[in-house]
C-alpha cells in the first residue's frame, strides 16, 4: 500500500541538499509526483507531493526533518491527478505596473479559475534618451471550470491594459 504526502520547507539549502532528498525518497521506493522548488541567494521554499510504500513513510518524513536549518511540515493527501483537458498554459506580457499580480488573480478568481503554477519576472529595459521601463512577464498553468472558453479569459486578461499580451502554449 502507498502513502500520498505533501512536504512543505522553507530555510537555508543547497541543490545538493535537494538532490539528497530526492535520493532518500528514491532509495525507499518513492517518488516527487509535483515539485516547487525556489531559491534565493542560499534560502530554499518548497512544496512536494511524495508517493511512496507506506512502510517508508516515516523513515522519509524523518530525512526531510532531520535537516539542520530547513522549517518542515507535512499534509497528509490522495493521490488526485488533474484532468488535463482543462488545464493551460499561459504567458502574459506587460509593462510592469504596480498591483498587475493582483489585478491578474483578480480576473481569474472571478471566473473559478484555479492557477497551479505562476512564475513571474521583471526585467528592466534601459532604452535611448535617458528613457527605462520593466517589463513584467507571468508563465502559468491554470486549470478553468468546464463552463468558462479559454478564448474569453484571453480577452479578459488582454483588456487589463492595452499593452497586456497573453500567449496561450498550445
């Protein structure tokens, strides 16, 4: 019999101290089934759901917790496997304004669209004359209700602003 866990951590890491704890999980049968792992500078915050034999449950959970300097906690769950006929990918380009994370959740909640993953960078453009700006890009998986068209959630997204751009990965 399998167990099904999601492991959250947050703390000073190394990618080597990921790679062992993907090691130990794989040593007693498991598998990461979904992973978010970010870095900045030496800190790490993470989020992993884990399947592995019930009987090496415990000897996993305890590698994760036995880490110096890592703050861990664990979610017992289901095995639940997104239908992937509704979920998309999406990228999103504008000029970066304050508040346009918000304003983006904002029309997605509004709809019941649940985002699974959401990336999101700014990169300053230094142009000629003196004049600079940032441009904001957002990667994301979402998954929307059967009732909702992905077409509509394209538009609604574009008119956040004219120089809003969505890109839907096919």
């Amino acid at each position: 019999m399998n167990s099904t866990f999601i492991v959250n951590f947050s703390g000073k890491a190394t990618p080597a101290t990921i790679k062992q704890l993907a090691a130990i999980t794989h040593e007693n049968g498991g598998k990461w089934l979904i992973s978010k792992v970010n870095f900045i500078d030496d800190q790490v915050a993470a989020v992993i759901k884990v399947e592995l034999p019930t009987h090496n449950e415990e000897t996993v959970k305890q590698a994760f917790q036995s880490t110096p300097d890592l703050l861990v906690q664990f979610t017992n769950t289901e095995l639940h496997a997104h239908n992937a006929d509704v979920i998309y990918q999406i990228r999103i380009d504008a000029n970066d304004r304050a508040g346009i994370v918000n304003e983006i959740t904002h029309v997605l909640d509004n709809q019941g669209i649940n985002i699974l993953d959401m990336d999101c960078q700014r990169v300053f453009l230094a142009g000629g004359g003196g004049v600079s700006s940032s441009l904001f890009t957002a990667s994301m998986a979402i998954k929307i209700p059967t009732n909702v068209k992905i077409e509509d959630v394209v538009k609604e997204l574009e008119s956040l602003s004219e120089d809003t751009k969505v890109m839907l990965d096919a």
